[in-house]
C-alpha cells in the first residue's frame, strides 16, 4: 500500500522530531522531508509533491502563512496543510475560517494521530482546493490584522475592515472614521497610513481623502452642482459626502469594478 507523503516544516529541531515521532506510529503515513523555515519548505514541496504537510506558523525567513500564499504560484500541489501551532486566537480564527485543520503544540500527543486518521479516511473524498484555501486564508488575515495608530494620547488598535474613511485636516493630522462612530485622530500622514492598508479595499479619492470601498453606501450624482459626483459612506452622515475629482470617478468605478461589486454603485 502507498503511503501518504508527509513533509514537516518547523523551525525548531526538538519540535519536528516530535511531530515525526507521533506521525511515524501510523504506518500510512511516511516523512518524505523536513524543512526548517517556510523557504526550505517550499524547496522540499516542490522535489516530494507530498500529500501532507505539517506546517508552523512563527518561523524566520518565511513563516508558515507566508508559505501558504507562496503556494499560490505552484498550481500542480495540492497538498492538504495542517498547521501545528502554540495558541493564538487570531491565527487559530483566521485558519478555522480557511477550512484548514491545525493543532496546537500543547496537545499534539493527543489530536496528532486524530488529525492524520481524519485525513486517511477523507483522503478519498477529499474535494477541497488548496488556491481557494488561500484566498480565504488570505482575505482572513486581511481583515482581522490591527493597525497600531498613533492618536494624540495613545496608540489605538484599529481593523482596516473597520475603517470607513481617513480624511486629512488643514493642520496635517488626520481623522479616522470607523463604522461604530468613533474617530480617531492622528499625526500620522495619510502616505504612511496608506502603505499599511489593502491595496484591493482602500481607494486614494485625492490628498486629504482615503476611503475604504467596502464600506461605500451610495455614488450619487448631485444636478445642482454642476453635474459634480459624491462619495456616501456607511455609518456618516449626508454631510460627510466626499466630492469626487473629476479625475478620479473614472478611476474609482474602475478600482471598485476590478475588486468588488456592488448594485449601490453608479
């Protein structure tokens, strides 16, 4: 009978023997490679095309996700990935809703050997797509990593998916519009906040104005000012509306367009 491939990527020599350990009692499977970091894990997923591959997250060079995305770029493997990990919520949220499995290093003597009979049994019936799980995965961590903003009395942790709109004031500071009503203002130019945030969701409207287009409500043509277009955003008010350069509406429609649909939008 084959045995199923398995490739074990950690970063720490004592971990991986352990894995290799509890892994090598069930006789389907067999250790074809280790790695120690994300990029040797690549090397070795390109030479075994393995079925499985049991994979940390916090390594240096390249960690487990950055690989993950990585695997993107190799459409011919399709290896199922089991993350092995110590406990963090917002990975742990982030890999539950990508369909991935993992398991956390504490409990690996018991839910290991689980792991590895639940993929023999489905191996058959597998049907799930390793790019789609990435771009779960992807569009996850996206939306639950926190920006460290730098407000005039603290540094506040703010979600990009939470940002409605950024808005620069004659002083230089910037206000930051979140969907629950609070503002936050700071020192830090609109350029940097930019480089931070979602090339796919944020949209420069011009030099004061970086507005999230998920959180668009309405594009709407105002016969009164001259045919001039404006930007209604979730959660602020009608006279809040942004005024779109003439320059601009194009290039929005067409970012909205590339990246998200929406029937508001017109």
């Amino acid at each position: 009978m084959a045995k199923y491939k398995t490739i074990i990527i950690d970063d720490m020599p004592a971990n991986i023997a352990e894995i290799k350990r509890i892994t090598e009692l069930d006789e389907r499977f067999e250790i074809v490679a280790t790695a120690n970091n994300g990029n040797n894990g690549l090397k070795e997923i390109a030479a075994h095309n393995p079925d499985l591959v049991l994979l940390d997250i916090e390594m240096p060079v390249m960690g487990g996700f950055d690989l993950v995305v990585a695997l993107k770029d190799f459409p011919a493997f399709n290896p199922t990935i089991v993350f092995i990990t110590v406990y963090d919520e917002f990975a742990i949220q982030a890999i539950r809703h990508s369909a991935f499995d993992y398991i956390l290093k504490t409990s690996m003597e018991e839910y290991l050997p689980q792991a590895l009979n639940k993929y023999a049994l489905d191996n058959a019936n597998r049907n799930l797509i390793l790019s789609h799980q990435i771009e779960t995965l992807m569009s996850n961590l996206e939306g639950n990593k926190q920006l460290v903003i730098h407000s005039l009395v603290s540094d506040v942790f703010v979600r990009p998916a939470e940002i409605v709109c950024i808005t620069t004031k004659k002083d230089g500071s910037n206000i930051i519009f979140l969907q629950d009503g609070e503002r936050v203002s700071t020192t830090q130019n609109l350029t940097t906040i930019d480089v931070m945030l979602s090339k796919k969701d944020f949209f420069r409207l011009g030099r004061r104005h970086l507005i999230n287009i998920k959180q668009i409500r309405e594009i709407k043509k105002e016969n009164d000012i001259a045919g001039r277009k404006f930007v209604y955003m979730k959660s602020l008010p009608d006279s809040d509306r942004l005024l779109i350069p003439f320059r601009k509406h194009k290039l929005l429609i067409e970012f909205i367009n590339a990246n998200h649909s929406s029937s508001a939008l017109s």
